[in-house]
C-alpha cells in the first residue's frame, strides 16, 4: 500500500502530516536561530517549545482569516502567560497555586469554544515551561524574545507552508443535508399530487436513501470531536444551532411521509412541502458560499409563509369541511375523524415550524459573515442574535453545576498540574518540566484510563529513551548530525499519535527532547533517562488525582447528564402548554412564557453534549452501541424542540380570553403530565440504574374528550374561535409526538442502564 494512503486512511486530510510538516521545517529553524545565531539558550529553548506547542499542538479550524485570527490570539496569550510563569517561577507556593488557577482557567475556558478548546495544550504548555524552568526576572525579555519569534514564524508557516484547506465539516454537512431534504419534500410532494404514481416510487425511495444518508453524514461529523465543534463566532454559533434542527426536520419529514392507503390528498399540506423545500434549497445555496443575499432566502420564505397561512385557514374552517370538504353541516363528525383530518395540516405546520427556524438562522449566518471589518472589530452583531460575551457567559454559566464533567476535568487538570509542580519542586529533580508535562499527557477523564496511559506513556518514553540512548552514543559528540535528526523526531513526535499510538508519540517526543538538549548541553543518554525518571513521577501524580477527584467515569456521568436534560427539557414542555392553554381560557389566569424553564433545558442540553463528547474520548469498550447513545442525545434535543414548537404555536395567539375552556385545558394539562412524569421516571433511572418504565400507549378516549371539549368553537361560525380550538388540538399533537418519541428512546435507555 502506498505510504500516503495508508497514513490518509489513520489520519483524516493528512492534518497531522501537515502539521508535523510545519513543525519540523519551523521549530528546528528557531532553535538554531537562538542558539547559532543569537546565541542564547533561553531565546533558543522557548523558540522552539513555542513553535512546537502553536504547530504541533493545534490546529484551528475555519477559513484562512478566522485562522490566522486565532493563531494570532494564541501568540499573544502565550507572552502573557509565559510572563506570568516567569514572574512565579522562584516561589514554590506561588507556582504551585499559579498553576492551579491557570490550569483551571484554561481548561474551563474550552467550554466556551472550539477554537480555546482545541488550543488548550499550547496555552497550559506556555505556562508550564516558564514556571517549572526556573530564572532570575532579568531572564524575561529572553523567554518573551523567544516566544515572540515562533509566535510570527508559526503565524507565517500557517499561511504559506502547506495552508489547511477551509474545513467547515458541519457547514458542508449540513448543506448536503438542506439539499436532501429539499429533494424529499419534492420527491413526497410530487408523488402524493400524482395519486402515488408508481414511475415516481423508485425516484421517491431513492430521495428517502439519500436524505437518511445525509442526516446520518452530519451527525457524523458533529460527534466526530471531543468538544463541540463551534467557535464563539456568528456564524459558528448558528450553524451548530442546525444540527438539532435539521435532525429534528428529519423526523418531522418522516412522520409526515406519505402513507400507504387512499386517504385523500390534502393540496394545501403539500403547497407546504413544496414551499419548504424551496426555503431549503436557498438555505443550501447560502451555506455554500459566504455571506451572500438573502433576498431569494426571504422570498422563499415570505412564500412559506404564505402557504403556512392558506394551509392553517383551511384548518380553522367549519367542522363539516374538515372532515370531508362539505359545507353547511350541523353536526361534527367523530373525534377521531376530526384528529385524523387535522394530522396533515398539524404535520405542516410543524414542517414550516423547523423549516423557517433554520433558514432564520442560515440568514444570521450570512448577515454575520457580510459585516466589514470594523463591525467585526467592534462585536456588532446581525439584530435578533446574542452578543458573544452573552453567549460565553451562557455557555460558562451551564457547567458551574456539580454534575458537569467540564467542570471535574477542569479542576483535576487544576489540581494535578499544581501537585507536579509542587512534587517536582519538593523532590528537586532536574528537570521539572517532564514532571509537569508527564501528568499532563496522560491525565484523562477517569482513574482506569489514567492508569491506562501511564501504562503507555511510559512504555514509550523508555522505547524512546533506549532508541535515542543509542542513537547519542553512536553519534558521541558530534551535534550536527543531532542537527539533522532533530526535524525527523518533530515530524514523528506529531504524526505517531495520530497514525501509531499515544505511546509511539511518546517516544517519538522523548527522542525530539533527548535531540533538542543534548545540542544544548551534550549529556548523553543520561538526559533519556532522566525523562523516564521524571515522566514516572507525573505519571504517579496524575494516577492518584485520577483516584481521588474521578473514581467512577464518563459513564456515570453520562447517565447523569441523560437524567437532567430529559428532566429539564420535559419541564420546559410542561410549562410551553401551559403558558399556552392559559391564554385562551377566560378562567384562568395568565402566565409569563417558561423562558427561564427554556434556558435550563439548554444548559443541560450543553452539559450532555459535553459529557458525551468525554466518553467517547475515553478508551476502552464502550458495552453501549454509540448509535443507541446517540439517539438519546437526540431524544432530548427532539424533546426540547417540541416545547419551543408549542411556544410558537401560541405566541401567534392574541392572548385575548374567548370562553371557558376549563374543560379542554385541563385535558392538556393532564396528558402534559402525563408525559412529563413518563420523561421524570426515566430520568430516574438513568440515576438509579433501574430498567424505565414501559412508554405510554395513545389515549384515544382523551383525544375524543378535548375534541368534545372543544366541540362548540369548532362549530363556531367567527373564525377566531375555531382557530384557537384548532391549536388545542395540534397541542395536543405535539403531546403525542414527545409521547411517540418514548417508544424511540425506550430501548436504548434500556441498553445504558443495563450495561452501564
């Protein structure tokens, strides 16, 4: 097999390549730049860290200009933090809590974006090596000299040296998803309007395949990070917010795919696929590209729109034409006919509901990426969206809580780093870096994986030691031939994670090391053993943090943050239908919308996300299939939805009081409860590891009552009155649908507790 495609095939878009290939050309051009030409040791030595932690260690994502952006920031967080470093370095007290709260700060800080998340080895390693490499103050132009030089070379190497292709896999995910859908819409339309054509069956089938394929392609690729893949930009942000929602649109055109039978045709229902499918083709044709007119997306819209409203005043009719197209009848037909007939209309409108939701986002993503320069400058953004400190204080906001696995890894990262500096400073070794390095490479989420990679770690550091041992005591004393290695070691010490093993990269960084001080200081293969030494004793610190901070796993703590969001998105639909039922019942009194309800089912949303995103970062077996664990996120992010489409559903009500709907309104109530207290008890066993219970069956007899309770303003001859009936009955629909959705998640709930 050719090298090229067999390493393509361990690491995707050759990324780690690339970024071994800038580190080998830049890292060792700045140490002998430092040590050759400027001749001095700390210039030299912090150059080439620098260059190694801002090319090696990271690698953003996003257009060019995002990239150099970011790459930018890094350097400059760098200076201050190797500022800080310098500044504590002499004091051990003062490191070892310096230490602690940078390493917090930092790795909490990943909550809020991609962009910090994925940078935060190179920040914590701009820490660690000004304050485990002890110097005087008068040492601190040096190390930021140094800092500085592979801060401007790894900003250039970025640009010109082999520049990443834009990688936006979410936003093309996504786009191939909003033409699928498109397709199936058409595709169910066009079948359904010719009286279920066979010539157009296989064309239907094959738009089903490749929606489903689409779907599936995206989420994919938004599980394939372990952190969401999102930066605090606009346009990040809004197109993380499609995932759920074209997931949800998925299930939506699936529910209202046509049936087999010869049940008649509603032409409006299907004007409103047809009309959605052209809002999605705008919506593609804009993500494709970047920050383009909308003007087609809001024509595309304005015709939805247009459609939603034709289709919900054929809806809102007399009771006589919803059942079959007569006029003038007097009396209504049988509630399940009046349920029947409402099916269609109520799956469009939860069709228009999702459909105009993300192309509204689609239109802030665009909107966002057409600002000029000094907009961005200045954090203006597009009217209807949240500023970035905003949202960062949000996303902040969702982990301060004693269930968040962000916020345990935070504080173990914290506490085990600030140990080995503490350690490393007590014990007097020489080199305290390693120390401190050491427990950073293989602290993971739990005790067992800890103990896993000190296994690795330290197998591979002593396979680096005795390689490159040789090595030095065949070479002697000659450091040009060091010279010549040193770039081979930084291409290996990048590619062998990626391509080999957490412990190949450790022996390919312990032979970078050995290389990169013995051109310093010719020691030998002593220098080899003293990283084994010093890695073994980090290795130690990060295994008893591991022990004392985390004993039990991503495991339970996934079954936890199942647990709180099913039980904080089912409050939220609770409280949407009764904000709803309120408004048109002249005996009850009004309610503000659940809007602090909403914001707790998104923050436990966000802690799921995460935690879920650490557990499929551990190794190990995983005795749950990921689809099935999958398919619960999505469960609740479906269950969320839902709440916000019966929100919408009766903010378009006046809020005026037209009777006495006590009759109704306590139907809804009642089956609200009903399913919230279906979604509280499986919550509860995810806590308590019990099998949930069986998913509730469909009441016929109470979709006949609130038919019956609602049966006078169904007869009504003022419009207004049927409507707000029509409404009771899609909420109860929606009822259904998170009723339906138990049947979904039942199994799989069954398989998490039962193999933990």
């Amino acid at each position: 097999m050719h090298p090229l495609r067999w390493l393509g095939g361990r690491d995707r878009d050759l990324a780690a390549l690339r970024r071994s290939a800038r580190a080998a050309i830049v890292m060792p051009a700045m140490f002998a730049l430092g040590d050759k030409v400027i001749q001095n040791p700390a210039i030299a030595t912090f150059a080439a860290f620098g260059s190694f932690a801002m090319l090696l260690l990271v690698d953003f994502p996003g257009p060019l200009r995002e990239r150099l952006q970011a790459q930018a920031l890094l350097g400059l967080a760098g200076l201050a933090l190797v500022s800080l470093g310098t500044l504590v370095c002499r004091s051990v007290w003062l490191s070892t809590l310096a230490m602690a709260a940078v390493g917090f700060v930092v790795i909490f800080s990943g909550v809020i974006s991609s962009v910090v998340a994925s940078a935060t080895f190179s920040l914590l390693l701009s820490f660690i090596l000004p304050v485990t490499l002890k110097g005087p103050l008068s040492s601190l132009p040096d190390r930021l000299e140094g800092w500085a030089m592979a801060s401007g070379a790894a900003l250039i190497a970025v640009a010109v040296l082999w520049p990443t292709p834009r990688r936006g896999p979410l936003r093309e995910a996504a786009t191939r998803v909003c033409r699928a859908l498109a397709a199936r819409l058409h595709a169910d339309a066009a079948y359904l309007l010719s009286g279920r054509d066979e010539a157009l069956a296989r064309d239907h089938e094959h738009a089903v395949e490749q929606a489903q394929d689409a779907l599936a392609a995206m989420h994919h690729a938004f599980l394939a990070t372990p952190y969401r893949p999102a930066s605090l930009s606009t346009s990040g942000r809004t197109i993380l917010r499609l995932v759920d929602e074209l997931g949800w649109l998925g299930a939506i055109v699936g529910q209202a795919a046509p049936r087999p039978g010869s049940m008649p045709v509603n032409r409006p229902a299907c004007a409103v696929k047809v009309a959605a499918a052209g809002v999605l083709d705008r919506a593609a044709e804009l993500l494709a590209g970047e920050g383009g007119d909308c003007a087609a997306l809001h024509a595309a819209l304005d015709e939805l729109g247009g459609a939603l409203g034709e289709m919900e005043r054929g809806a809102t009719v007399r009771p006589g034409e919803i059942a079959d197209g007569s006029v003038g009848e007097a009396s209504l037909p049988a509630p399940e006919q009046v349920v029947s007939a409402l099916d269609p209309s109520f799956r469009a409108l939860e069709l228009g509901f999702a459909v105009t939701n993300i192309a509204r986002n689609v239109d802030l993503a665009a909107a966002a990426e057409r600002r000029t320069w000094a907009q961005r400058l200045l954090g203006r953004e597009p009217a209807g969206l949240a500023g970035q400190l905003q949202v960062a204080q949000r996303r902040a906001t969702a982990h301060i809580d004693r269930g968040s696995v962000w916020l345990h890894n935070s504080v173990r990262g914290a506490v085990g780093l600030a140990l080995a500096v503490l350690v490393a400073n007590e014990t007097g070794v020489q080199h305290s870096f390693w120390v401190v390095l050491g427990t950073l490479s293989v602290l993971r989420s739990n005790a067992l994986n800890t103990g896993q990679n000190i296994l690795r770690g330290l197998a591979g550091t002593v396979a680096g030691f005795v390689v490159a041992g040789g090595l030095v005591e065949l070479i002697g004393t000659d450091t040009t031939v060091l010279w010549f290695l040193l770039p081979v070691a930084v291409l290996l010490a990048g590619i062998a994670p990626a391509a080999i093993s957490f412990a190949a990269g450790q022996a390919a960084f312990t032979l970078t090391l050995v290389f990169l001080y013995n051109i310093i200081q010719p020691a030998g293969w002593k220098v080899g053993l003293l990283r084994v030494e010093d890695i073994a004793i980090g290795c130690a610190v990060s295994l008893l943090v591991g022990l004392l901070f985390w004993p039990r796993g991503a495991r339970a703590a996934l079954r936890r943050a199942l647990a709180d969001a099913y039980r904080e998105s089912a409050a939220y639909l609770a409280g949407a239908v009764d904000y709803g039922v309120r408004r048109c019942d002249a005996g009850a009194e009004a309610i503000a919308a659940p809007e602090a309800e909403a914001l707790r089912a998104g923050a436990a949303a966000r802690r799921l996300d995460d935690t879920f995103r650490t557990y499929l970062s551990e190794r190990g077996a995983k005795p749950v299939p990921l689809s099935e664990v999958a398919t619960l996120l999505s469960g609740a992010g479906g269950l969320r939805i839902a709440a916000d489409a019966v929100l919408d559903l009766w903010r378009r009500e006046d809020g005026a009081s037209h009777g006495d709907r006590a009759t109704a309104r306590a139907e809804l109530l009642k089956a609200s409860a009903a399913v919230e207290g279906w979604y509280d008890d499986l919550a509860q066993s995810f806590v308590e590891r019990s099998v949930p219970r069986e998913p509730l069956e469909r009441d016929a007899a109470a979709d006949g009552r609130l038919v019956e309770a609602v049966r006078h303003d169904l007869r009504a001859e003022s419009g207004e009155s049927t409507a707000t009936a029509v409404r009771m009955i899609w909420t109860g629909d929606h009822l259904d649908a998170a009723r339906r959705l138990q049947r979904i998640v039942f199994e799989p709930a069954r398989s998490a507790v039962a193999g933990g």
